[in-house]
C-alpha cells in the first residue's frame, strides 16, 4: 500500500517533532528549511524545561501541558537534560504571601512543589540573593536548546524522513483549490525545484504567517521577540525563578559554565529583523542581579533576541497577553485544501503540538494509526549528523 | 550608538562550483553586532542565497563555528566593531568538506567524535558549601565541549594527516577516563596509544587558543600521555 507523502515547510523543534510523529504513523516525510535546523526560535530559547510552575496560577491548560510532556521527554530522550530542578525565590513578603497560591496552583496541576525555608534555599544555592526570604522547589531542568530537537530530527532521519537544509520555498503551487506542490530554492546549488505532496504542513514558526501569505491564508501569528543575556560562571545549579506573576527579566537558567537571564518581551512585524534594544540588555542585568546578585559582576559572554511564535490578533503590544498554548489550523476553512498551520506553543510542548497536528493531518487523510511518539525512546543528537 | 559602516569579505561556494570565491558586502554595525547578526542581516537585506549555521546566539550549540579574520571563533560571540579592522574576512572552517558558503559537512567531525562515547551529562561542580536538593542524587549538568569544530579547524595536524583523532576526540576520549560514569577506561586508552591518536600532537597549542568553551583540548592530550606513560611504568614494574 503506497503511504501519504507529507511535506513539512521548517525545520525548528516543532517540524522535527511532527516529522519524527508523523514518519512513526507510516507517512513519507520530506522537510524542508531554509537555513540549518534549529536555526530559527528553537535554538535561541534560554534553554529551559518547563514544569508548568511558571503558568499554574494564571494559564493551568499550559501548565498541565508542560508537566504531562516533561514528564515523557525525560523518558524518551534520557541523558538530554540537566537534572537540576527549579526553584522559585520569594524576595519581598507579598511574594512569600503569593506562594500559598501558588504551590496550590501547582498541585491542582499535578506538578510536584516543594516549600522551602530561607536557609535551605541558601544551602542549596549560596549564591541567591540573602534577602531572599523563601522558595518553591519544582521539577524544571535546563535543556540543551538545539540537541533535543536534533534527537527528532536523527530518530525521524534513520527512520527514512528526508531533511533538506538551505531549503526555501518560493511558492505553492495549487490544483483547484488543493495545495499539490511547493516550489523551492536549494541555496547551496541555486537549484529552484519542485517538490509534490499528499498533505503540507507549515511549521514555520515565527515565520508562518510569512509561509501563510505565500500560501494565501491568514495565519494569526504574532512574532513576539524576548532578549535573553548569557554571563560567564555557573552561578547557580538550579534554574532560579521570580516567585511572582510572569514578569521580565525573572529566571536564570544554568547551562555548561554559563548562566542564561531572560527575557523580555515585545512584538514585531518581520521575525528576520528584531533588533537587541540596549535597554532590555540593561533590564536583564537589573533583574537578574536582583535574584542572584553575582550576575551583575558576571563577565558578559552574549545578548541575543529571539521570537516567540505567539498566536493572537493583530494590535497585541507586549507579547504577555497572548496564550502560551498552541494551535493547529486547517486551512480547509478558508478554502485551501492540504494544508494546515502549526503554531504557538513552546519547547518544552514540542512533542505533544506534534501528536495533534499529526491528529489533524491523519483525520483529514483518513489514516487511522495512533501516535506512538510517547514510548519511542529517541536516538541520541549525535546520530544527526552520521 | 556609534554606527559604522563595514566591508566583509565572504568566502563564497555553491555545488558545481570549481572552488570558493570571495564576495564583498557592506553593513551597517553598531556595538551590539555581532559577525552573526551581520550575516544574517547581509543574508536578509542583500543576498537570500547566502549560506551559514548557527542556532543558539550564545556560545552554547557550537553551530556557527567560523574563520574570523584567519582566526577561529563563533561568530555569535564576536562583536564586529570590536575587530578593529575596516574590512572582516570570513571563511568556513578547515578540515571540514565545504557543503556551500560558510557551511561545512560536520559528518567527518562526527565520525570521530562519536567513536569515544562520551556521554553528553556529566557530574555538576558543586557550589561551595551547596546542599543537593532532595530528590536528586547529585546535580547532572553538560559538558563543556559543544562540538564546534574549532580546534580541530585551527589543529596544524588536522590539515596534514586525515587519519588523526584531533583535538576534540581526544579531549572527549579524556573526560571518560577523568569521570568514566561507568564506561570501560582501558579500550579507550589503548585506542588513544596510537600513531594517530594522542602521540601524533605537535603541542601547537592552537587548539586551546581556539576554543570557545573552556575545554582546552591541548591540556587533555597531555593529560591522556601522563596517564598512558603512568600505565606503561606500572606495566615494567609489575604492578
């Protein structure tokens, strides 16, 4: 029986993941990306697992989301995480009040919390701020940002998906009213070809509403970039976070011998032009010495930019008004057949926005196998690459 | 901010081509900018066909390894008006095939490295005085080598002698016998007693100049030939 060739268009941590779903399903998998993998949103993030802790008070769909696929990642891609844990720092007596909320909100969601006093937060993490006053210690981890989307994308490789870097699409191309091929530029011939199929996903991410034009459909997607600081020296071994509502400059995430502080948040038109704003450089330091005071002295070592793929309307203006959640579109109700949008969401829900695409996709097909995503155990990142 | 306009000259390659080529751009940099952020700038605003790696922006993934100026570095540490050269060379690592522009094929680097099995967590240095959370029976983090290739690009061996093991297999073959986590020490010590392996090193030294992430592979190959000539003289005294 010939299977249904599905065509992804970027290959971030969701195109990987939906690639890694889908070819597990019994699809045909090409890829395509227009760069390197990883090289859009997904290797930029700060590098963070989430428990769902950051989201249990106000946005409990997300926080459920993260605890259930942090869970499952730890089983299918051993040995990719710092198992270093979370800890929420209060620092002013109304976020110690704000923890009774807090860590009930975290066991609504099913995410282990743990109070903890002053001094067995500064036994832990000598190098917290001394006012601090109390903790919450939850099960977050630091992830390597580029390597465990690379775990997909090896898995979903040796098992036949075909990942074609330096990749652009041109254009689509359409039989009536069906999406029936894409038109691509190979950067590293020039070649401009054409590649046909079943069911096209765009997973462009931050670039989707871009992918969405060329398309001819609405994608509401909002590019919404953060800046994120790295210092040298590995000031704390758990990730620290602001016990407070979600606010900027409130985590530092340890990774190797650095210290990763973010982030920001505001909203652009063109995910290719994003800027550093000195400003927000200078507010991470702010914040951040504010949880560990050391970082004010760190040696700088890098300050980057990085889009979120936020779904909303168009005048959002901050970026923290939009859901965290993700979203996956069929373009059938706009009239485009053989297409669908995957956005929004995060890193660490990338396996999970990949099952329900992949549900999407095998519903329109009529394809009726079940995800398998969450008992694989991946390859490792090095296999990418041989 | 202090703006100013920049020449970068950019080794260019595309499949069919007989060999690269340079291509010279112009860019706006301010003091923020780094070689990175250019390119990618240069790849938006003036030529889409432009080809290069990278991921994380910070000196954590190893992808956007490259020759700065004849130097190796990643190019999303370096800050272009910090060069203090009117015009920036840019080319693609050595020792590597060239896939187009400033991108390598790192399966050759990947061939190597892998061979030693080194796992990618290792023990996390404690803070001092820190007490391990409970739940945790001690604190992973990763290592330090990111897999960037940089050393074994500014390596004067590598470019001679295509059957060396190189600066960063062999720094990877010695943290598994620093912190073995359980894997066997010996196969992996006779494998680096070798011709090619940790004897072939000239002690250049380019290597630890040229990474990026505090691994200093120069200083682990003469780490693994104290620990190979340790093991030579217990071996003639018997014990």
């Amino acid at each position: 029986m010939a299977s249904y060739h599905a065509v992804i268009i970027g290959g971030g941590g969701t195109g990987a993941a939906v690639a890694h779903d889908l070819i597990l399903r019994g699809y045909r998998v090409t890829l395509v990306e227009r760069g390197e993998v990883t090289s859009g949103t997904t290797g930029r993030h700060h590098g963070l697992l989430h428990s769902g802790a950051r989201y249990a008070v106000k946005d409990k769909e997300s926080a459920v989301e993260c605890i259930e696929e942090n869970m499952i990642l730890r089983r299918i891609a051993p040995g990719s995480f710092e198992l270093n844990d979370g800890l929420f720092v209060a620092l002013t007596e109304e976020e110690a009040h704000y923890s009774h909320e807090f860590i009930e909100a975290c066991h609504e969601c099913g995410i282990p919390a743990r109070r903890l006093t002053k001094e067995e937060v500064l036994a832990r993490e000598p190098n917290v701020n001394p006012d601090v006053i109390m903790g919450v210690q939850v099960p977050d981890a630091t992830m390597d940002a580029m390597r465990l989307p690379l775990r997909f994308f090896a898995t979903a490789k040796h098992n036949g998906a075909i990942i074609k870097t330096y990749t652009e699409v041109v254009d689509f191309i359409k039989r009536g009213n069906a999406v029936s091929a894409i038109r691509v530029r190979d950067h590293t011939s020039n070649k401009v070809y054409e590649i046909g199929g079943d069911i096209f996903i765009n997973a462009a991410g931050a670039w989707s509403g871009q992918i969405g034009d060329m398309a001819g459909v609405d994608v509401p997607i909002r590019p919404s970039p953060g800046v994120i600081l790295a210092v040298r020296g590995r000031l704390c071994n758990m990730v620290i976070n602001r016990l407070h509502a979600s606010g900027d400059g409130d985590i530092i995430v340890p990774q190797r011998a650095l210290s990763v502080i973010g982030t920001s948040s505001w909203v652009v038109e063109d995910p290719d032009n994003l800027g550093l704003p000195q400003d927000h450089i200078d507010m991470m330091i702010k914040y951040g010495s504010e949880l560990v005071p050391a970082v004010r002295t760190a040696p700088f070592r890098a300050a980057w930019s990085a889009a979120r793929p936020l779904i909303g309307p168009r005048g959002a203006d901050t970026g923290r008004e939009l859901s965290r959640t993700f979203k996956c579109f069929d373009h059938i109700d706009e009239g485009v057949e053989g297409f669908v949008t995957i956005t929004g969401g995060k890193a660490t829900t990338l396996r999970g926005m990949a099952e329900a695409t992949a549900g999407v996709v095998c519903a329109k097909m009529g394809v009726d196998v079940v995800c398998s995503t969450r008992e694989t155990v991946m390859l490792p990142h090095t296999a990418y690459y041989v | 901010m202090a703006e100013q306009m920049i020449e970068f000259k950019v080794s260019r390659y595309k499949q069919g081509q007989p060999g690269p080529t340079y291509q010279t751009f112009k860019m706006l940099c301010d003091e923020n900018t780094t070689v990175l952020v250019a390119l990618q700038d240069i790849r938006r605003d003036l030529d889409d066909s432009l080809t290069l790696r990278h991921s994380c922006h910070h000196a954590s993934c190893g992808t956007c390894g490259m020759r700065i100026n004849g130097k190796e570095e990643l190019s999303c540490v370096v800050k272009v008006l910090e060069l203090g050269t009117p015009v920036v060379t840019v080319e693609p690592m050595r020792n590597l095939p060239i896939i187009s522009d400033l991108v390598v094929d790192m399966e050759p680097f990947y061939d190597r490295f892998n061979s030693v099995g080194l796992p990618f967590i290792r023990g996390s240095e404690f803070l001092e005085d820190a007490e391990i959370a409970e739940g945790l029976e001690a604190y992973g983090r990763y290592e330090n080598c990111i897999e960037c290739n940089l050393c074994m690009s500014a390596c004067p061996i590598m470019g001679s002698d295509e059957t060396y093991l190189g600066p960063a297999t062999l720094a990877a073959a010695w943290r598994v016998v620093e912190e073995p986590r359980g894997l066997p020490v010996k196969p992996l010590l006779d494998w680096v007693d070798s011709e090619n392996g940790c004897w072939r090193c000239h002690v250049a030294y380019e290597c630890n100049v040229a990474c990026p992430s505090e691994v200093y592979p120069g200083d682990k190959i003469m780490a693994l030939r104290r620990q190979l000539t340790k093991r030579k003289f217990r071996g003639l005294f018997g014990k």
